[in-house]
C-alpha cells in the first residue's frame, strides 16, 4: 500500500497544489480530497483538484499492477460526500503484464513541459495511442483543428486577463506559485517560465518573472486537444483525471510532451466556451497542449513533491 501511495504522490496537480488524501486500512485504501490544499478561488468547486486526484489514483493503480496486485475500485465521487473519491481494495495476485512495469517508470520520469514546441508534427499514429489511453479510463480526447486553436487562444486570453483582475485570485497565486517552496508544494521559480512565452494558447499569468528559461520558438507543430466526458459530475472529472494520467504516460513514453491549460475550464464563460468548440459531444474538463519533446533534454526541474507521510493516514482495528 505504501508504493501505490508514494507513486500516487508523483501525480500532475492544478499548481502542485497535491490535494490528495489517502487513507490507510489492512488492504484498503481510501482516497479523499484534502481540504487544505484546495483553491477557493481557482477552483470554487474543487473541479480540479478532482481530476487531480484522479491522476494520484490512476498512478496508485499502476503501482499495484505493477506490484502483481488485483485491486477493486470503487468510485464514489458525488458533491457533498464529504470529499470522498474511491475505494480502492487489493483483492488477489494477478500475473504482472510489461505495460504496467513500464508505466510504473515513466511516473518518475513525466513532467509538465512549459517550453514552445519546436520540431516537427506528432505523428498521428502516437495521437491515437494517447486519445485511446485517456478512452480506456472513461474520458475522452478532441483534437482541435488550427481554426479552433485560435478560438481558444482568444478565449484563453480573455480567462487571463479576467483571473488577474481578481484580488482574490492573485492573493491565491502568490500562495501557490513562486520562490523556493520549502514545504514542498505549489510551483518553485524553476518550473515558471522567464517572461512571456512565445506560443499561440498561453499557459496561465503566474504573477511574476522567475527562472525557466525560454527559447525564441513558436508553438506551430503544437496540437491543442480537450480532454472532455459525457458529463460534468465529481465522478466525471475522477474519471478526466485517470484518463489525464494514462493518456500522459502513454505520451512521456512516445516522447511527446504534455501541458494541461486549465485556465479556460476555471473561467466559467470561458468553460462554456470550450463547450461549444466540442459540438454536443460532451464537457470539457482541462485543454492539453501536445507537442514533440525537445531531445535537448529536461524542461525544467522536477517540482517538489509532499513527503508520502504527509498524505496518508494509516489506521488499524
Ligand atoms: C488539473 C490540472 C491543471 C493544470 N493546469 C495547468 C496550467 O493551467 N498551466 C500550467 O502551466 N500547468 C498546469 N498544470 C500542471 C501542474 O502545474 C503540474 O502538474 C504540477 O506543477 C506538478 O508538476 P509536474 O507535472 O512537472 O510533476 C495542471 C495540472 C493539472 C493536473
């Protein structure tokens, strides 16, 4: 149980705000949102800090597999349960399939690329491997066409400029984004780009200048895609946060890189926007950037992660 949670840690979250609390019982786990690490005003309905937890759970899962251990889920996310996610009980030993030892690795090795995308277009073969990961845990992928790229970029930026006029939001930021992060969450300098990136879609005003540098590029090979499902319930943005974490792994191991832009999803008009760019085909939970990885190596360092004990309790009878 101890390696499915400290996999779990190394899961993607909105501003590595963590927000995952498991807890600890013989061959039970239980997972919760912790209220602590929430973002009242980013993210009034913890929408994000939902799909977050969802990726800790899909990553707690491919550790157990990884592990030659069966689990049984159950899913229990629905407004006002008091935060509880899923269930997650290991009920046997299954044989051990490559696919999940390979996973289990690249958990180590994802990161958020915030660098332009230079190089040339993905091939499309790698999309279809991504767009059927994130199928297989119950979300799905739209690749928008360049015409809709734009309409995203506008969007994108009016839900910028709309989030830094808010006193509340920028107050949120400073405590989530900046500095040396001694307490090991939120978003060090290093992994916050130097100035404005040159790209279509851009990713999110984090407040201030730090220390990732960027290099004179354009996002032009960049696909732009929303992750999105059939509705928009707590159990669906669980399911968009599974479906995050297989699709980015799947990408990390086809060298494509991955940034999820959340900013239009936590402006409400700017969400519905989104909405419309998928037709009637669902609703969006977070957009993602995809582009080839730079070979160049890393894109920044990795962000601190909270020590394991610091988010699982462990009880016993
Ligand atoms: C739901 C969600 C929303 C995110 N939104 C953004 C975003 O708008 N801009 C951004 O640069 N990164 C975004 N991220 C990436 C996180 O900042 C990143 O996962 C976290 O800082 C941990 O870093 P790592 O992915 O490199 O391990 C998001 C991640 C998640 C899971």
């Amino acid at each position: 149980m101890d390696d499915a949670v400290s996999a779990a840690g190394h899961a993607p979250s909105v501003l590595n705000t963590q927000p995952w609390h498991w807890r600890s019982h013989d061959d039970t786990l239980d997972l919760s949102v912790d209220p602590a690490r929430l973002l009242a005003v980013t993210d009034p309905d913890s929408r994000l800090a939902v799909v977050s937890c969802g990726a800790a759970l899909h990553h707690a899962l491919i550790s157990l597999a990884a592990g030659g251990w069966q689990a049984t889920v159950t899913r229990s996310a629905t407004a006002g349960h008091a935060g509880h996610l899923a269930t997650v009980r290991v009920d046997g030993r299954i044989p051990i399939e490559p696919e999940s030892v390979a996973h289990l690795r690249t958990i180590g090795l994802r990161y958020t690329d915030r660098r332009p995308i230079q190089g040339d277009h993905i091939d499309a073969d790698k999309l279809r491997s991504i767009a059927a990961a994130a199928e297989s845990q119950g979300a799905s992928l739209h690749l928008l066409r360049p015409h809709q790229a734009f309409e995203l970029a506008a969007a994108t930026d009016f839900a910028v400029r709309t989030e830094s006029g808010q006193a509340g939001w920028q107050a949120e930021l400073q405590q989530w984004a900046g500095g040396a992060r001694p307490r090991k969450t939120g978003l060090p300098d290093t992994a916050i780009p130097q100035g404005t990136t040159p790209t279509t879609v851009i990713s999110r005003d984090f407040g201030h200048r730090s220390d990732m540098v960027i290099a004179e590029a354009h996002d032009r090979t960049a696909i732009f895609a929303i992750l999105y499902g059939p509705e928009d319930r707590p159990l669906n943005w669980l399911r968009a946060g599974e479906a995050l974490s297989a699709a980015w792994l799947t990408a990390t191991e086809l060298d494509v890189s991955v940034l999820p832009l959340s900013v239009t999803i936590e402006v409400p008009d700017t969400r519905e926007t989104v909405r419309q760019l998928l037709g009637d085909a669902g609703h969006p939970f977070l957009v993602l950037r995809f582009g080839v990885l730079d070979p160049a190596g890393a894109g920044a360092p990795h962000t601190p992660r909270l020590p394991t004990d610091q988010t699982v309790e462990r009880t016993t009878d």
